[in-house]
C-alpha cells in the first residue's frame, strides 16, 4: 500500500492545498489567497475545474488542477513540496488528471511548465509551443500615461468579445471568464476591437484585433492600478510592442507553452497576454 492517498480535495482543503503551491515554488502567500480560493471553489462546483491533492497523515503536500474548455483541457496548478520531489508523487497526480480529461472527451491538452516541470511533461509526450514571459509594468505607466477615453469597464463579457476570445484561443471560455468576473476581476473593452482582464495585480488577458488596442489596454490596466502581464511569445507575436510602450522583463519567471493530441486552430495574432500561468 502507498504510504500516502491522491484524492479530490474537500472545499475546507481547498485553502491549504494553494498555500502548498506557493511554497512548492518558493513564493509569498498572495494576499488574495482567500478570494483564489472562493474562485477555485466555484469552477469546482460548476465542473469547470477539478483539483487532485496528495495527503500523507492529513498534510497535504501535493496538487494539481485540471480546467475543461469542451475537447479542450487545460493543466495547472503542479506543484508538490520540495522534499518530497523525486518520488513520483507529481507524476502520479498528472497522469491521473490526463486520465480525468480523457474521460471527460478531452482531445487536446495544454499547460504552462516551468523549469521544474517542462521534462517530466516531455515524458507524457507533450510538445513545447512557445515561451512566455512576465513584465512589469514600470510605475510611471501607471501615473503618466493618457488613457484612450473610449474604453469602458464592464461587468459581463459581451458576445463579440466572447467571439474573438474564441478566435484567439481556439475554444470557449466564457463562462470562465465571466466567473472570473464574479469574483472581483474587472473588464476593460475596446468596442469590438479587445479586451483585458484585471485579476489582482496582474493584467490579462489581453486580446485584441491589432497592436494599438492591445496598448490602449495595456494603459488602461496600468492606470487601474495593474503591475504585471504574462506576454505570449507564439509565433505571431508582435516585438514592435516593446516600440510603443515600457515593460521590464522578469528574467526569472519565463515558462514553455506545451500541447498534447488535436492542434488547435487559433488567431495567434489576437493573443497578446495570458491571465495567468496555473503552471506547474
């Protein structure tokens, strides 16, 4: 018998098994740690979103998370505690979860890896795609910089911006989006050109038609009050961002884009940021 049980979490877990993600990666506990885990509670009773924990003498120690976009699978969340790393603990939850997405018709399966985990993924079969990277957002963006008056905030994705968020990422992730919006994330819109989420401090998504509502959003985000953007660095993406705004790279927090099974059909070039990496 294994010395240790993989299992859904129950909702009074939900809060310790995120405090391990951080500490998996060495990071500070986020001070809207609470509202994640109202957030991720909420994709799990709409079955949008299924979570695995590893428990050994009640502590939990590892996680991982799965999201269902139709035939589309998104993988995140990976993370167990350094000094229980190399005993299979992460591969065993991963496959576990690539099971849970099979049964469940996915046909295709993506994730945002980080050094730690980007081999073990290889393994699986996974392909890499493309790199993203974090930017700051330099405070003097936030101060100084005008901000295109027509954009609005909104309280609900509006269909043409649910169309071309479909465009960009090649399925539906409105309801996700709109959730996400329930639980305080604020939406910035171009009218019919773009949009970008605010979460926190972090900017993004951002998805827009051409390069200057992408900047505009960036602008507005900033002027919010907004510090980060993860840039997708896909085949489309335009350097001549850098020409027509600031963003100073974080050299350290660089992660590889990875597929498994069906290509998807995107519109790359609408795909400017992502909301966040739910890596692993």
């Amino acid at each position: 018998m294994k010395p240790y049980l993989i299992r859904e979490p129950k909702t009074e877990e939900i809060y310790e098994a995120l405090i391990v993600l951080y500490r998996s990666f060495g990071r500070l506990i986020p001070t809207d740690v609470n509202d994640q885990v109202k957030l991720l509670d909420n994709l799990i009773s709409l079955n949008i979103a299924k979570f695995l924990i590893a428990v050994k003498d009640k502590k939990i120690f590892g996680l991982g998370g799965i999201f269902f976009f139709q035939d589309v699978c998104s993988i995140g969340y990976m993370g167990v505690l350094p000094e229980i790393r190399r005993k299979g603990v992460g591969s065993e939850i991963f496959s576990q979860l690539i099971n849970m997405g099979k049964v469940a018709g996915c046909k295709t399966f993506l994730l945002y890896a980080s050094k730690l985990g980007k081999t073990i993924y290889h393994k699986f079969g996974f392909r890499s795609n493309y790199n993203t990277t974090v930017y700051d957002l330099p405070y003097s963006l936030q101060e100084t910089q005008k901000v295109n008056a027509t954009l609005k905030i909104v309280k609900k994705i509006p269909d043409w911006a649910a169309k071309i968020d479909r465009a960009a990422m090649g399925f539906d992730r409105r309801d996700f989006l709109n959730i996400k919006l329930n639980h305080g994330s604020k939406l910035i819109i171009a009218d019919r050109e773009g949009y970008a989420l605010i979460s926190g401090l972090r900017l993004g998504p951002i998805i827009a038609k051409n390069i200057h509502t992408a900047v505009d959003l960036i602008r507005m985000g900033a002027s919010l009050g907004a510090n980060h953007i993860i840039l997708a660095k896909h085949s489309k993406f335009s350097h001549n961002l850098f020409d027509l705004i600031t963003l100073i790279e974080r050299g350290d927090e660089a992660n590889l884009k990875m597929i498994y099974g069906k290509k998807v059909l995107q519109k790359l070039e609408y795909f400017y940021a992502l909301g966040t990496y739910a890596k692993g």
